[in-house]
C-alpha cells in the first residue's frame, strides 16, 4: 500500500518502536502481522521478538549479537536502517490471512456481572437488551496487553460505550467480562480495574503451563454467546 509508512524511535538499548502510519481509513492490524510474518521468516543475527499494538510494534533485540554484526554502527541505528529496508521492499495487501473464530461463553449479571444493571440503567435500555447487543458483533482483537492475555476488542456497538468506574475494583475476578468506554474486554487474572462488569466466562485465557499460555491471540475473531449458571459451572469443571 504506498499510503502505509514507518516511523521509527528507539525504545531502549534492545528495543525499537514502529509506529505505522496510514493515509487511508484501514485497519492496521493486517498490515502489521504481515511485516511480523516477514521479519521472523527473515530474522537478523539477534532479533528475538515483535509485539504489536493498536498502530505501532516494538522489535526486541540483543544489541550484543547486533553489535558483532553492525560493523561499527551503534547497534539501534543498525536496527532501525534493517527494519526500514525491510519495510521499503515489502508489498502488503488489505486481507489478512485466516483468523480463527472463537466463541465465549458468558453468564451475564448476578454475582457474574455486578455492573449490568446500572450499565444498563445509564444507556437507558433493558438488561436484556444490553446483552443482546454485547453478543450481536464479530469482534477483532485488535492487540493483547494490559496483562497476559488481556483481549482488546474492536466492533463494540457504540450505543454500549459507558464511562469507567470513576473508582476501580482492586480486584476483578478472572474470566470477568467488561465494558470501558467504547472497548470491551475481558479480565484473563484477578486484577485491579475499573471497566463495567456485565458478566464473567468460564474459560481460561491464561494458562502458563501451556504453550501458548494464552486463549486469543491478536487478529482472531470473537462471538459472545450468552449462557445460564448452571451452563457456567459445568463449563468450569470442565476446563478444570
């Protein structure tokens, strides 16, 4: 796409950021994993991992190895020149490749979701209704971040968007799913947040003895498909 460009800074002594830039209303997304396929399909003496967001990545590095072959070049400046001349040959396309589909099971309010009621209250529509529109979207995850496994999902119904709690939770309980502001996500531990809590999934997004530990990855697809409690417990002594 000649609309796409790069900016480049660098993070730290093993680091550099990519920031992608678009004159085009597109999703980045695709375009970023494609860069990601080729660097790992050609990595240089050193390079050690990609990690993309919303619309930049950071390229993780040891500058030592970088050095032996940076000939003399400090070996950021020797990164960034390499992640550029990588990017000028690249020929990217819209489409990107398959994703998976993934369906979440939720048991919304009650002690699942404490903050249904008053979201719902505040949008000025029924609980009902509210759910309905929660699990009506394909959604996109967009990057995973926050903490491990931590979904951030794009295709939320903006008529859902609903402040943050002006006090966070110290703890949300893991598999919570909530709404803040115009994203939905869902809580992979217990942690501290402040995001609308409007119902909770039986399944484990994190899981560290697994490889990978985590459920979604960036780029997959996402249905909600709401449940009852007694479909939430058998579910959850079924994952255990």
């Amino acid at each position: 796409m000649k609309s796409l460009s790069i900016e480049l800074f660098p993070l730290a002594e093993n680091a550099a950021v990519i920031y992608f830039n678009s004159q085009q209303q597109v999703n980045l997304l695709p375009m970023m994993q494609q860069f990601q396929a080729r660097i790992e399909r050609e990595p240089f003496y050193g390079y050690e991992e990609m990690t993309t967001a919303y619309m930049s990545a950071a390229l993780y590095y040891d500058p030592m190895k970088v050095w032996d072959i940076s000939r003399g070049e400090l070996p950021s400046t020797w990164v960034m020149k390499w992640i550029d001349e990588r990017f000028r040959s690249m020929h990217f396309h819209e489409g990107g490749s398959s994703s998976r589909l993934i369906e979440i099971p939720v048991c919304y309010g009650g002690t699942w979701g404490p903050d249904l009621e008053e979201a719902a209250n505040g949008l000025r529509i029924g609980r009902q209704e509210l759910i309905e529109r929660h699990c009506g979207p394909t959604y996109t995850v967009q990057m995973i971040g926050f903490a491990p496994g931590f979904p951030y999902l794009q295709g939320l119904d903006p008529s859902l968007a609903v402040p943050r709690k002006s006090v966070p939770r110290k703890t949300v309980a893991a598999g919570s799913v909530g709404i803040g502001g115009g994203q939905t996500g869902i809580y992979p531990l217990e942690l501290p947040g402040g995001w609308n809590v409007i119902g909770r999934t039986p399944l484990r997004l994190f899981m560290p003895e697994m490889n990978p530990p985590v459920l979604i990855q960036a780029g997959d697809q996402i249905r909600f498909v709401p449940i009852d409690e007694a479909q939430y417990w058998k579910l959850k002594q079924g994952g255990e």
